[in-house]
C-alpha cells in the first residue's frame, strides 16, 4: 500500500534561499519550504573623491560592495547611519563607527531632518533604490551625494503552482515574482512597508513583520500558516 499524502501541508516559497537555521524555523513548523533567488546583486564600480562627515548605507549590499573600495579606511573615520539591524551589525564588524540605526528609510530620513539638518551626507545605495531618503533630504535642504554600488538583477522564474504564502524581502523580489507568478491567491509575508506596498498591487492579503529581519518574516509566516508554535518571538 502506498503512504498517503498530507494535503493538509501549507507550502511556502522563500523568494531568497535562507540559511539552515533560518529553513528549520519553517519545518518544524509543519510548513513546506520551495526556496528560489529572484533577485541578484551585481557590485560595480564607482569613484569617490570629497567624503563628507557621514555616510548613509540602507542595505548590507552597499556595506559589501564598498568594503573592496581603496578609500574603505577614510570611509571608516566617518559616521554611518544604517538602515537596519544587520546592516549596522556588518558595518560595526568591519570597523565603521554608527551614529544612527532605524528599522527603514522613512524612519532614517526623519531622524536626519530632526538631528543633522545642517550636516552632509554620502549615501550608498543601489541603482534601484527608493527615493525616500534623496528626496526627503533634498527637500529639506541637506547636502547629499548618491554613489551608486550595485545593481539588482532580476531573476524570474514561473512556478505551475499557487503557494500558500510568499516571503518577500525586498520590492524588486515582489516585481520579479510577480512578473511570471500570480500572487493573488497567496499569502504575502513582507519584510517591511516599502516591499509590503508593491505587494499590496498584486494581492490584498499581506502580511508585515513587527521588524525588519529574515526572522521575523518567518515567524509572521509561522504564526498565520504553521501548525505548531514556539514560545518567545523573534
């Protein structure tokens, strides 16, 4: 006789594979996992001549791309302002000094306009970024030079199923998952409100995580879809 099915068994796909650890926060959940990269990062390079006093690094990506930059150390003498817990984590590992942390870039740009409006800023970034900071900071008169590090490739893939929930980490993973799939019946687990508000095009149902981490997309994920639980949250 052959073993039965669990149908019961809601699936989620990861539109970035997730480390170990992070994969079994999901199946011991009872949840399957389908884990594809929609979205790669490319460094490129760039030039920097007069370095302000601060810097301004929204992801772990332009934190990566400029780490191989022959200034890297004139860099670490100035102050950084992240976006993001494990951005600031990466920057404080290679030696960068932190004066700011906020969990997006709305948030960033407010405290820069409340607290430094008459400093200067550089800010890293990729060639897709959002236009929350340039613009909030130029509207507000403070001086700000973009240096673009990386770009963001798309990498679609269509998938002959609907998923019961899709965790998004970023806005382009959403426009490349959505370029081939239908996310209107699933589930959208987000990272944050800018990748919660390009997911919002495509479904009504979405879901954002009490803070910005990989984490704790999977634990929104857990709560709403897994059969078991775990005590504490993350």
């Amino acid at each position: 006789m052959s073993a039965s099915i669990d149908t019961s068994q809601k699936t989620l796909l990861s539109t970035k594979k997730l480390a170990e650890h992070q994969k079994q926060l999901l199946l011991n959940s009872g949840l399957g996992l389908v884990e594809y990269d929609f979205i790669s990062v490319k460094p490129q390079s760039f030039e920097i001549n007069i370095i302000p006093r601060n810097l301004i690094f929204s992801s772990k990506n332009a934190v990566l791309a400029v780490l191989d930059h022959p200034k890297v150390d004139l860099l670490k003498e100035r102050k950084s302002f992240a976006v993001g817990v494990k951005t600031s984590a990466l920057l404080r590992e290679n030696g960068f000094t932190i004066a700011r942390i906020a969990n997006n870039a709305e948030e960033l740009a407010y405290e820069i306009k409340e607290f430094h409006k008459m400093e200067e800023f550089m800010f890293f970034c990729g060639k897709k970024r959002l236009d929350a900071i340039p613009s909030q900071l130029r509207e507000n008169g403070i001086g700000l030079t973009e240096v673009e590090v990386y770009d963001t490739i798309l990498k679609p893939k269509k998938f002959d199923r609907i998923f019961d929930g899709v965790l998004f980490f970023s806005p382009s993973g959403v426009e490349s998952y959505c370029s081939e799939n239908d996310l209107s019946e699933s589930i959208a687990f987000c990272i944050g409100n800018t990748t919660a508000s390009e997911a919002k095009k495509y479904t009504n149902q979405v879901v954002i995580a009490s803070n910005p981490s990989i984490e704790n997309v999977i634990v929104q994920a857990v709560k709403k879809l897994g059969k078991k639980q775990w005590p504490g949250s993350l």
